[in-house]
C-alpha cells in the first residue's frame, strides 16, 4: 500500500494547480456533486488507511476518546442526521486541523496544545465538522476529479503534505513547491469559510460551548501569525483568516447567550499528555518545574499530571508518584488519573495493583475505554485468560463496535484458536472501517479448524457484505 500511495502522490502533484473556486454551485445545493455520500465515505475511509500507514495517527486511547467525546457531544447537541464523525489526533506538532470526505476530522497535536480553553478546540472542530455536513470538499473538488482515485491521492497528499514536518514518507515524494500547492488543496473558499464558521458557531453552541471562543481563536492566531517570519502555520494556510471574517464572526456571536463553562479535566490532561509527546527526558521536568516555579500554566493540577508522566518516563516511580499524589490533591476524579497510576505501577512491577488502579478506575468509570483496556491488557499479562476472555464477552454485549476489544479478544486466542483469532481480527478491522484488511481476515478464519456454526454464519454473512460492498465501490471508481 505504501508504494502505491507514494506513485498516486506523485501521479497526482504531476498535475498543474487546480482552479477549485471557479464557477462553485449555489451553497445551497449539493445535488449537482458527482460525489454520493458513499463515495465520500470510501475515499475517506482510504485515506484514512493511508494515513494509518504513514504513522500519521495518534495511537493513544485516551487522547482520541477525548476527541471522539467532545466533536460526538456537538454531533449530538446539533443533532445532525445520517453521517458518522470519525475525530482522530494527528502525530504532528504543526497548528492544524483538516476534515476529510465521509466524516473524518483530524486535530494535530499542536493545534491541541495551542488552544488556550476547551472552548477554543471545540471551535476548531466544529468549523471542521461544517466543512463536511456541507460537503465543501465535494462540491468544490469533484468536478475537478472526476477519477476519484486521483481525488484520493489528492486528498491524501493534502492531508500529509499539510503536516509541519513536511518529511513523512508519503510528503517526500513531492518537492516543496508542489507539497505546498497540495496543502492548499485542502483550503476552502472565502464563502465556504463563512458558511464553515457559521454553521460550526451553531455546532459549538449545541455543545454547551461558548461560540464567542471561534472569533478569538482566530483573532489569536491572525496576531500571532504576523510575527511569524516564514508564514508557516499550516491552520492559516487552509483556513484564511481575514479581520472581515473575524469581525463577521463576532457580530454573528453577539446573537448567542454568554456561556461561561470550564475546561474539563480531560482536556487538560491531554494536553500535557501531548506535550510530552514532543519532549525529551530531563527537558521535560525542567520545564514543568519552571511552569510550577514561575506559575505559568492552566491548570496547576495538569502541571503534576505532565511531571509525574515525565518522572515516569524517566523510570522514577518514587517522584512519580509523589507528583500523582499532587495531581489527585488538586483535581477532580478523573479516569486519566487512574491510568497514570496503574502505569506507575506496572513500571514498578506491581501487576496485583495495576489491576486494582484499573478496577477502582472503572467503579467510578465503568464506560471508560482506557481503563477496560487497560484491566483486560493486566489480566493477560498475569496469565488469567478465563477472567480476561470472560470480561471481553461481556464488554463487547455492552459496546459490540469497540474495535480495540476485538483486537484484545484477537490476542487471548492468538496461539490457541485460530477460527476464533481471525474472527476478532476481522472484526477489529471491520469497525475500523479497514474493510480490505477485514475481508482477510474472514477469508483466513473460514479455512481455519473448529465448529462453531454461529461464528462461521456471522464470518459468512460479514464477508458477503464486504465483498459485495467493495465490489460495487471498485466498479464506481472506474
């Protein structure tokens, strides 16, 4: 896949910069698109492969549940009807954030850690879950692809070729002129901007946010761009920000009540959990021991969170500990919290009471995905593979699209049970939506040994679906 993404990218760059504004239908009409809405979802959906294939996504329960939650409760709040958002982070330290075909919104690392409140992230992704329930994407891009597979290698490169570091596999394989003109590829026009920002303002509001924060996010980052010497911030590139835009935007605001609501704890977990990501040893605790010295930080709480993560990181159990200790004295209960302390205990080699961490964390979390997989992930490690097996059928009664407890059903029966491997493999990539990966799977597991007449009618009802499926989208790309 990787060798046929980097020639689609380079096939694609061959061609001269693209019009994409001419001529745009009426704003309020999307029929004319040669795009359906299946359409969208496939060439996301690929993209999305693709990005999963250049190690473009963040591989962090925590992190992308968070997101999951905040974009579901605007989904919900607007109640927006027959489209199922995919929210993801991006393993980029860049200030960016992109919505793709078919309800897939990434948010790099850096635009997280940029946003000064909860408010200001959630209107970031409310502006980009308005780029796609207007289908922007289509309405500007498919006259212009009527090969979707170009459309896709577009997409793709787009998306990382946006990336700040700009020297990703898939990136490589265009120059910087032509990485750039395929960043903007992703840039939408002055009107569909406005329509972004003002049907994201009623997202936002849906949200139980603050719609006022969509002005000064932007209004911050217009100030801070002018001091920035090359121009770089990848947002401002695909998102122009103009101080027309933004004064529409604050008047627009001004017909929306005041909501003073605070930054949760998980956004502020998370955001260290991030900015740990892009740090190194002891640079990190000396910066989170002059953010506590000099009092410069959010949340003081998050700041112990980001320095027992560090000592942790550096193998220190004990001052680990110590800084969990403050966190906890600080903070609300949170299930961040517990999972930082079963991984202090299993760095100390204390299985036993990583699992109780988990357990104490579910009784007052039982939905939290983190602390399942994580008390399922102990339970093997110690060898009880009944109890593990057991909690994994239960959890899959209660959520039976969770595709990481497929994967850790895939593990218990890895060197025991093929059919039943394979099966849970299939599965996993299935409500990833990797529906490639998944039909190998059942294709595996249908010429494994075992009888079980459910399973193998499930695999076969699954693997009709998908073939029928792929068949049809394969036939449609022609």
């Amino acid at each position: 896949m990787k060798k046929l993404l980097v020639a689609l990218l380079a096939g694609a760059t061959l061609m001269q910069p693209i019009a994409l504004y001419a001529d745009l239908p009426d704003l309020g009409e999307i029929s004319d698109t040669s795009l359906t809405l299946a359409d969208e979802a496939r060439i996301g959906r690929d993209a999305m492969r693709a990005l999963r294939e250049e190690g473009a996504i963040i591989d962090d329960t925590e992190i992308n549940t968070y997101l999951q939650a905040i974009g579901g409760r605007m989904a919900s709040g607007a109640k927006i009807p027959n489209l199922h958002f995919t929210f993801f982070g991006v393993n980029d330290y860049g200030i960016n954030a992109f919505a793709m075909p078919g309800g897939y919104i990434g948010v790099n690392a850096g635009l997280i850690l940029t946003s000064q409140s909860e408010g200001e992230l959630a209107s970031v992704i409310g502006h980009e879950m308005a780029h796609v329930t207007q289908r922007h994407i289509a309405r500007a891009q498919a006259a212009n692809f009527p090969n979707q597979l170009i459309m896709l290698a577009t997409i793709a490169a787009a998306v990382l070729a946006s990336r700040a570091g700009g020297g990703q596999a898939a990136a490589g394989a265009v120059n910087a002129g032509m990485g750039l003109a395929m960043s903007n590829q992703l840039a939408f026009s002055r009107d569909f901007e406005r329509e972004a920002d003002r049907v994201g303002m009623q997202y936002l509001s849906a949200g139980g946010f603050d719609v006022r924060n969509m002005p000064q996010f932007f209004e911050r980052m217009q100030q801070v761009n002018r001091f920035n010497d090359n121009n770089a911030y990848a947002f401002l590139r695909t998102h122009p920000v103009t101080g027309e835009r933004i004064s529409e935007a604050q008047n627009r605001a001004e017909g929306y009540p005041v909501k003073m609501k605070p930054d949760s704890t998980d956004y502020l977990l998370v955001r260290e959990k991030l900015r740990l990501g892009n740090m190194e040893g002891q640079d990190a605790i000396k910066y989170y021991e002059a953010a506590l010295q000099r009092r410069l930080f959010l949340s003081e709480g998050a700041v112990w969170y980001g320095m027992a993560r560090a000592r942790l990181a550096g193998h220190d159990t004990a001052g680990a500990r110590q800084a969990l200790s403050e966190a906890r004295r600080l903070l609300p209960p949170d299930p961040m919290l517990f999972t930082l302390e079963a991984d202090i205990d299993r760095e100390s080699g204390k299985l036993s009471a990583a699992l109780v961490a988990y357990r104490q964390g579910l009784a007052a979390f039982p939905d939290n995905p983190a602390l399942m997989q994580g008390e399922l992930a102990a339970l093997i490690d110690t060898g009880d593979r009944v109890t593990a097996l057991a909690k994994v059928r239960t959890r899959l009664d209660r959520f039976p699209a969770d595709s990481e407890l497929y994967r850790l059903q895939a593990r218990l029966y890895s060197e025991k049970d093929a059919l039943r491997y394979h099966a849970a493999l299939g599965n996993a990539y299935y409500f990833d939506r990797r529906f490639e990966a998944a039909l190998e799977q059942y294709h595996l597991a249908a010429k494994a040994p075992g009888e079980d007449f459910y399973l193998r009618s499930s695999i076969e009802a699954r693997t009709r679906e998908l073939e029928k499926m792929l068949k049809d989208e394969k036939n449609k790309a022609k």
